[in-house]
C-alpha cells in the first residue's frame, strides 16, 4: 500500500469508542472513511461531525451478524469510493457472568457480533483487496482471549478472532493481504467511568502499569500495522493492555 492518502477503509461499530477514534486518526491521514454501527443515530451524528471537519465520509447502519447486510455495506462503500483497502473488524460486546448463569442468548449474540461478523465482513472485503492487488485487515481481539473468569462467551469468541486472523493471514497472504490482530486491555471508556469505585481499584491493582488505555492507543496500534512499514507482518497477534497479558484471570 502505497501510503494511506486516498486509501478506503470500512470500520466496524465506528460510531462511537474506540472504532470512532480509528476512524478519526485514519481521516486525518486522508483515508476515505466508511463509518458502520447498528445504532442509525449514532452513525448520522458520526458522519455530520466528520463531514463538518472535511473529510471523506458515508454511513452505513447494518448488522455485521447478517450476510445480506455486509454484503450491501462493501457493495455500497465500493460503489461510493471506488475501492476498498482497508477493513477494521471493530465491532464487539460481552455478555459475562458465571457459567451457570449464562444463557444460551448470552453465547450466541457474544460470539455472533465479535466473531461471525468479523468472518462476514472479511468475506465481503477480501476479494475487492485482492482484486486491487493488495489490502489490510486488522481484527480488534481482547487481551480476554487468553482467558478471563465470567468471560467465557466473550473469552471464546476472541480466542476464535485470533484463530481467524492466522488462517486468513495464510490464506491471503500471497495475494498480498496483511491479516492482524490487535489484543486491547482494559481501555478508558463510558463504561469505566460507570463503574464503582471498588471494582475499577480492584482491576488497577492487576494492572502491571497501574493504569488503563485510552482509545488513541487502539487507534495508534491499528495505525500501525497499516503503515507501509508493516508490510512484511502478518498473522500477528499485538497486545495494547499495558502488560496484563502477561497474565491470565
């Protein structure tokens, strides 16, 4: 990829956190950005602020959990923009608790937005990229995937995102998609700030910096592995968590 100037990129669940951060930092670099969240007024609120600072954006509201709906967003940014080079597998949530007390519901939504979404959306994207003769997937993981107590829906569900980030590293690499994973700790968000104070110094304390990420550290680490630079790295696993991986629990 020859720079990022002019480059299309679809994020997933970039309305808002850390995908929005994404978004921002690659619009700033000239990238032509294909804001996707569930939420339609949290993406037309998305679209108006970056359309308003000059960049290059559409919206799209779709489920990442339903073919027909990715297949229409990457048909829709391509037609929009004429390419599409870069596809950040965003999107996420958690349903946690202890195993006898999740549900059925609890799994399959869990794993169906963090995992079969991702599946879908590189599905849609890879053959623009490889047509084009080139392309870059990131996957947002989880330091979780190595495992987390009441996390086995989410734990799981990234677990498998890394699984599927080295099989499409393999299978595309040769037609020169770079396929990565970027691994994030406790970041500061919303829900943080939500939490009581005890549970917030009870997670500080496991922290091997003493402190949390923001999101212009995912934004930073995605920058990364897009820059030119990377080009020879794929298939890699990349933990943004300030040390807690190097721990499981």
């Amino acid at each position: 990829m020859a720079g990022l100037q002019g480059k299309v990129a679809l994020i997933t669940g970039s309305a808002s956190g850390m995908g929005k951060k994404t978004a921002q930092r690659l619009a700033e670099k000239g990238v032509k950005i294909v804001i996707n969240d569930i939420v339609s007024e949290k993406v037309d609120q998305t679209v108006k602020e970056f359309s308003a600072q000059g960049f290059e954006v559409m919206g799209v509201v779709a489920d990442i959990c339903k073919t027909s709906a990715v297949q229409e967003m990457v048909k829709s940014a391509v037609e929009r923009f004429g390419s599409l080079d870069i596809l950040v597998n965003n999107a996420g949530m958690e349903r946690a608790g202890a195993l006898r007390n999740l549900s059925e519901t609890d799994w399959d939504l869990t794993v169906d937005v963090n995992l079969k979404g991702a599946f879908l959306c590189s599905q849609a994207a890879h053959g623009h990229m490889i047509e084009q003769g080139g392309g870059r997937i990131v996957n947002i993981a989880s330091r979780a995937w190595l495992g987390g107590a009441g996390q086995a829906p989410y734990s799981s569900a990234k677990a498998g995102l890394v699984g599927l980030t080295r099989t499409l590293a393999l299978e595309l690499g040769r037609k020169g998609v770079t396929v990565n994973c970027i691994a994030p700790g406790l970041i500061h968000t919303p829900m943080w700030d939500e939490l009581p104070e005890k549970n917030r110094l009870g997670f500080l304390a496991k922290q091997p910096m003493g402190k949390i990420g923001e999101d212009e550290d995912i934004a930073n680490a995605v920058l990364f592995f897009l820059d030119d630079e990377a080009s020879f790295i794929t298939g890699q696993v990349f933990y943004v968590c300030g040390g807690r991986s190097l721990f499981a629990g």
